[in-house]
C-alpha cells in the first residue's frame, strides 16, 4: 500500500521547494531561456538551503540511495512498515522544483543526474568523497545512444590510474558541473559487463570542451560535448567492483536508472501540473468553470477536456510515487521506473501541448509561459530513455525476454 499523502516530515520540504519554484525559478524563467548559456547567478544562493535539505537527510542530490543498496541511514518505516526515504523526498522536491522551472531545475548547483550513479554504485568512501558534489552523467555517444552497450570510450589502466578516451555528448550540466561520470569500457570485446562507471572532475585537462549545444527547450540548463584524450583519473574513482562479471551484464550501471527514472517522471508530473494549473486559471477567466459533479458529457468541451487531462496526469503520478516508494522499501523496481517514465514523459508532454492549444493565441504566446513548458517537457520523455526504450524495457519484463531476445 503507498500512503498518498505526504509524510508529514517531507511537508516543510516541500513548502520550501515550491517557495524556491516560485520565488526563483518562475521568477527567472523567462529570463534564461532567452539567455541561453548564461549561468543564472540566482540558484548560487540556493547552494545554501540544498546543503541544509542535505543535511536533514532530505535530499540527497538527485540520485537518493539505490535499490537494494545499503548506502545509507535507513530512515524508519511508518506502523505500517512503509519506509519514505530520500527517493521518495527527491521526488517530492524536483517535482516541485520542475513546476516552477525544470531548466532551472537541471542546473541548480549540488544537484545532478551523475549523483544517482555515485549513490546506485559507489562504495562508502566514495559516497564520503564524492557525495554532496553537483555531479553530471555521460553516457551518449556519437554512435551510442538509446543503445548504452554501443559505447566506445575506452578505460585502460596503467599503474594507479585509469586512461579515458572516446567522446561524450548531450552531457546536462556538464559545463558546470564538478564532477562528470563518464561510462566507459574496460574491454570492448566484453560487452556490456565491462562498462563502468569513472568520476573525472570537471577541471581534468584531459576532459575537453568541445561545444555548448542550443536547444529547443530547457535553455536555462547547459548541454555540453566533451572530448576525452588521455583523460587521468585515480584509479579509485572507478565506481563499483571493477572485476568484468560476464554473468551479471549491465548490472552495476544500470541500477542507475532505477534510480533517476522516477525523477525525471517527477519532473515531468511537475511540468505538467503547472500546465494543468495556469490552464485552470486561463479558462476561468473565459468564464469556464470545471464542475466535477457534472458527467463530461454534461461539461462545456473544454471543460471535459481538462478533466482528462487531470486523470491523466494522476495516474502518471500515482505510478512515479509508487517506483520511487518501492526503491525506498528495496524493491526491485526496473520495471516500475520505466513505466513512470514512459507514461509520464509521454502524459506531460501531451497535457503541455492540450494546453496550448485549449488556450489558443494566449498559449502559444510568450506573454504566458505555457508555450515555454510545451518546449521544456519534450526532453522529459527523451533523455534518461526514450519513450520507445521504456516500452522495450516494460515489454521485456512483462514477456520474461532478454535485452538479446527482445530489440
Ligand atoms: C537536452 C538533452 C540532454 C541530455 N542529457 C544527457 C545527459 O546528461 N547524459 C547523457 O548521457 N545523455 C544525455 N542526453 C542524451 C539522451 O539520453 C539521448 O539523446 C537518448 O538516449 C536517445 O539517444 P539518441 O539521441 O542517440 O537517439 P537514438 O538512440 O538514435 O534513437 C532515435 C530514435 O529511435 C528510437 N529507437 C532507438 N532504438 C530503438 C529500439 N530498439 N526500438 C524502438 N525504437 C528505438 C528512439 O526511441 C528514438 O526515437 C541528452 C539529450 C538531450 C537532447
């Protein structure tokens, strides 16, 4: 059973949350996403509430702890033996944070996607060196995308440290980030069991810029292509076991996702929310009015319309809650998460364009945000697997099939 209410000790994160999203980042939207590679100097004061969020166990960056991993203080279970734990408060908190602005969200300091990868696979001294720190993820490559296993960059060890090559793109915060986990191959005749995970610090001379990419959506966040030649990292920066287990395959770094899956499905029941709310208003003040004693066929058409879309929009948050409680109880969750995802990414993304449209001219506008949120939620149902990957993975949980038997 999942308690649908806040827990009553995530209440004040969540008030503070949506005080940040409205104070800060509503505030600033509109400011950069025309100011495209400006870093807004505003979240640098946030530095300080996240840091306290840290500290009260409430955030743990935006990873929280992993499925099955004892990396942690466990938090205690309610007297219904329900624990609500740090994914379940990082879910509460991005979606809050991604109603007010989900670019915003995507760059805010002692943040980022790479620390779900420290949390997922990292032993304790890592989690101590690396834990806290605003960590990006890369993973995609030229020539491997939506298939991880395709990855080239190379990791070869030579005495106490790893040497990376091989070129990452579409890296979120990774020009501004302070840590990079780079997925990366010990031996490419191995497969997906010799992909790891490696923390390369972002001033590494060997980690190159290439370019900053201009986007669609989510302007305010930076989207950086890096290079990586005779890259030199301690050899303890490799997360995890650094033995090849061939029977275990992507194991390791896959736990990622189970991880940060619901977030992004968080972000995007955020976007969504916010679309839904101002649409609410919008048509108010056109004298429509949302009756819910009224059957929708009794309802005005807009009316009808946006009461789908709100039953939408909570199944798709009921199924986000419900991966992010079950990693907080250490169920295995992979089938879960990708459902979130795929039903979040792909709900929001609709609602945000419904929207647009119910709101005619005055949606498609800048004057209003709503054209923004259509632009940003698109990513939502891309990055961290697309829409057609979370159906693949959801279909071969379901079908009992492999990853080989099933493409
Ligand atoms: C703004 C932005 C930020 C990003 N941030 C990050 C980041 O921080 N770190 C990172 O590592 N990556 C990041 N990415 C990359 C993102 O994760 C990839 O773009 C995504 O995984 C898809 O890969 P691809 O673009 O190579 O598309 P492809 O894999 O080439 O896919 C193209 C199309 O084919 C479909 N497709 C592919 N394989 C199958 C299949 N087997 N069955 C059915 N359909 C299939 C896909 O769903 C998609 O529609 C980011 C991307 C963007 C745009």
């Amino acid at each position: 059973m999942i308690n649908l209410e806040t827990p009553r000790k995530f209440e004040f994160l969540v008030s503070q949350a949506h005080q940040v999203a409205t104070e800060i980042f509503r505030a600033n939207s509109r400011k950069y996403d025309r100011d495209e590679h400006t870093y807004p100097k505003e979240l640098d004061m946030l530095a300080a509430v996240i840091d306290g969020m840290n500290e009260g166990g409430a955030l743990r960056g935006a990873g929280a702890v992993g499925v099955g991993e004892g990396n942690g203080p466990e938090p205690g279970r309610d007297r219904d033996g329900n624990r609500n734990g740090s994914n379940i408060a990082n879910l509460l908190g991005l979606t809050e944070l991604s109603w007010g602005d989900v670019g915003l969200l995507l760059t805010m300091p002692r943040q980022g996607l790479g620390q779900a990868a420290i949390a997922a696979v990292a032993d304790d001294e890592q989690l101590e060196r690396f834990g806290g720190k605003w960590a990006a993820m890369a993973i995609t490559e030229p020539e491997a995308g939506s298939d991880s296993a395709a990855i080239r960059t190379t990791a070869t060890l030579e005495g106490d440290e790893y040497v990376l090559n091989g070129e990452k793109i579409f890296v979120t915060a990774g020009d501004r980030a302070e840590l990079i986990v780079v997925w990366a191959t010990l031996d490419r005749e191995q497969g997906r069991a010799a992909i790891k995970s490696f923390v390369v610090e972002r001033d590494n001379p060997g980690l190159i810029l290439e370019r900053l990419e201009h986007k669609l959506g989510i302007r305010a966040s930076d989207t950086a292509d890096f290079r990586l030649e005779n890259c030199r990292i301690p050899k303890d920066n490799l997360l995890g076991s650094p033995e090849i287990e061939l029977g275990r395959g992507f194991a390791g770094v896959m736990q990622t996702f189970d991880n940060t899956r619901p977030l992004v499905a968080g972000m995007a029941v955020g976007v969504a929310r916010a679309c839904l709310e101002r649409t609410r208003e919008l048509l108010s003040e056109a004298g429509v009015e949302i009756d819910y004693d009224l059957p929708p066929h009794a309802q005005v058409a807009a009316a009808s319309e946006f009461i789908a879309m709100e039953s939408d929009w909570e199944a798709a948050r009921l199924l986000t809650m419900q991966a992010a409680w079950m990693a907080d109880n250490k169920k295995p969750n992979s089938l879960q998460a990708s459902m979130a995802k795929a039903k979040a990414g792909r709900t929001a993304t609709d609602i945000a364009l419904r929207c647009v449209a119910l709101c005619g001219s005055i949606g498609y506008g800048e004057r209003e945000l709503l054209e923004k949120w259509a632009r940003d939620v698109k990513i939502l149902d891309l990055f961290e697997g697309t829409q057609q990957i979370q159906l693949l993975i959801v279909a071969r949980h379901l079908l009992g099939k492999t990853s080989a038997e099933l493409k």
